[in-house]
C-alpha cells in the first residue's frame, strides 16, 4: 500500500493545477466583464469601409481594451445594439429597416455613446431628428480628396490629447452646414479650406438625452486612418464616452 505521502505527492500538483485554472478563468471573465462593447455599423458606396472602417478602426478600438463587432447589416446592428456600450456609425448605405431610427436615437438618449464618422455625419438620409438632435447640421458638398490643415479649438478637451494643435491630413473636407435649431456643438477641430480659407468643423461633440456624441468627419481612407492624429482622436473617443 501507498504511503499517504506518496499518494499526496500525485494529488498535490494536480490539485494546484486546477486551482490555478480556475483563478485564470475567473480573471479572464472579471476582465471580460469590464471591457466596453463596441459596435462598428458600416458598409455603402465610394469608400472601402470593408478596409478603413473595419479592420483598420477595429484594431485601433481594440488597443483600447474594448471589445469589438462589426457589421454593415441594419437588423443585425439593431439586435447588437442591445449589449452594445457604445456605437460607432460610419455608413452611408440606404437604410430600409423600421427599427433603426428610433434605435439609434434611444440607444445615445438612454445614456450610451456614439461615434458619428466621415460618411455618417452626410446629408443621405431622410431623416431630420437625426441631423438635427445628434450632429447640428450636416453636409452635401467636399472639397477635392487632398491636403488640408486642421488646427484644434479645444487642446484640453479629453477627446483632443496627443492631438497636435495644428496638423495637415489628406482627405475630404465636408463643408458642413449648421442647423440653427439644432442640437448645441461643442466644436474641438476645425479644417481650413486651402482654396478658400473657410473653416469648417471637422470634430465636435454634443449631447443626446443622457447620452455623448462624437462627430468626426476626417476618414476617407487610409491616409486618415493610419494619420497619428485620427488614431488620437478615435482612441480618445471611445475612451471619453465610457466616462
């Protein structure tokens, strides 16, 4: 017969290996618990949402700590919204589904965040609620895909750390046109038209109910999602509207 000690020198280790095991698992699922859930809705026409919008944004989101899905279909985005913590929509595809108004506008109202980006904040949509109560306008017009300077209004805005106060970036300038009865902006980085030297806005935020908004027009393409400062202001974002 085995000694007691003989048989606890086999059971010991395996004791212990489970032990750790189950601690593991238990850190994992506490760390699972208190990631953010990101939703990136994309998908639609003259842009490689596929490439920018959800490869290269989801790695950055990701670097985050967030955990992140992407979809370019409507009803699933509806469905995600759900267990979504905060929504990054950037998307100018025709829009056929019942829901998703109503969805978008309850998920900020009921507290959550939303990232409005590039093709998102045009004027595509019927749908006035939307331009009016969570971007305060829009646009219809760009300049030609090139090089412009972007300068920030608000250098201590959480959104705009490790942003250079001024920066060139090569991409679309939407021309953006304020509605006077919309929602109050919060303008932090304006563009200048290199032609004109007019000035639009190309990052501000606003409010919804007892939700936060962030509206960025820059993200044509690579050259803007792999800038410095885009990569700054999308990290910055997600951080900012889990506050």
């Amino acid at each position: 017969m085995k000694s007691r000690t003989s048989i606890l020198s086999y059971v010991l280790p395996i004791l212990l290996i489970f032990s750790f095991i189950s601690c593991s698992s238990e850190a994992q699922s506490d760390q699972s618990a208190d990631q953010p859930s990101v939703l990136i809705f994309g998908g639609g026409d003259h842009h490689n949402f596929d490439r920018w919008f959800n490869e290269e944004d989801s790695t950055i989101i990701a670097g985050t700590g967030a955990s992140v899905s992407y979809t370019s279909d409507p009803a699933e985005a509806v469905s995600q919204l759900e267990t979504a913590d905060l929504l990054v929509m950037s998307t100018n595809q025709a829009i056929d589904h019942d829901a998703y108004p109503d969805a978008i506008l309850d998920f900020v109202e009921a507290g959550n965040g939303l990232v409005l980006l590039h093709a998102s904040t045009w004027f595509i949509w019927d749908w006035p609620e939307y331009f009016s109560n969570l971007i305060g306008g829009g646009s219809n017009s760009h300049g030609p895909l090139g090089e412009f300077e972007v300068v920030v209004n608000d250098e201590d805005h959480p959104v705009m750390q490790n942003v250079p106060q001024r920066f060139t970036i090569t991409d679309e300038l939407y021309r953006f046109q304020r509605d006077e009865d919309g929602v109050d902006m919060h303008v932090l980085a304006t563009g200048i038209e290199p032609d004109t030297g007019n000035e639009y806005p190309v990052v501000w935020a606003t409010e919804h109910g007892d939700g936060k908004v962030l509206n960025i027009t820059l993200g044509h393409d690579g050259d803007a999602h792999t800038h410095e400062a885009f990569v700054a202001i999308l990290e910055n974002s997600v951080e900012w509207l889990q506050e």
